[in-house]
C-alpha cells in the first residue's frame, strides 16, 4: 500500500509550494487539501504510525522544530493562534496539522474544526503558494 506521506516526502506529489522545512528527521509542506491559507503540515521523514514509534533523536528534535516553524507560521502569516494537532486515520503516517487561526475565525469551539474542514475558510492554489512561500522566508529571514 502506497503512503501519501512517504509520497510527498520523495517529491512524487506535487504540494502547493513546495517544501517549506525539511530536516533529516522532518519535513513541512502547505496541507495538500488546502483547508486555510498557511495550513502545514509536519511529517516525519521516516515513515512510522505515530509519535511512540520514532527513535531517540528524532523524538528529540521535534519540539524546536516545531517551534522553529511555528515561528515562522506566526511572523509571516500572523495568525492570532497556531492549533498544532495529530490525528491519522485515513493517513497512516506521523504527521501534525499546524493550523493557523486568523481574526475572522472563531476561537476553538465544536464549531471550528467542523467548518474548517468543510472548506469554510479553504484557499486557491495560488494563496497556499504565497503562504508557503511566506513562511520559508521567515525561516530564512
């Protein structure tokens, strides 16, 4: 069975900016399904089901990188708030949601995550081009 993840982390799958980060143990692209502009997600290169599977130094190295990207995610899109979680059931590869909430979204309620994956607030192509983009000149700036 072919893992969508393993897929766009070889290049195999075309994602809306490209590469955001990429580390030896992570890698963050715009969310492929779009579902807000500057939506990433964090994925570990290695394919493995969830966070108790990842070795020592990949375990360790995933808070400042987090951290790092998040950074970044707030200093060029300023969101009032980035949502990082993880869920994986059609996707059975770590990977994190790093979800920005902009002013005209409502605070994290039952509503939000049903709207926000209803497309409530989807974006183009181009956008999640723009806040790829965005955000890896903030990694670099």
């Amino acid at each position: 069975m072919s893992c969508i993840a393993c897929e766009a982390n070889a290049g195999r799958v075309k994602v809306a900016g490209g590469v955001i980060l990429a580390t030896d143990h992570w890698q963050a692209e715009h969310g492929l399904d779009r579902l807000v502009r500057g939506y990433v997600v964090l994925k570990s290169r290695r394919h493995v089901h969830e966070a108790a599977d990842l070795l020592l130094e990949e375990s360790a190295s995933l808070g400042p990188t987090l951290q790092t990207l998040l950074r970044a995610m707030r200093t060029a899109l300023a969101p009032e708030r980035v949502y990082v979680c993880s869920f994986a059931e059609t996707v059975h590869h770590l990977h994190f949601h790093l979800i920005p909430r902009y002013r005209d979204m409502p605070a994290l309620g039952p509503g939000l995550m049903s709207d926000l994956f209803a497309e409530r607030w989807g974006c183009t192509e181009t956008e999640a081009e723009d806040a790829a983009g965005r955000i890896r000149a903030s990694l670099t700036g």
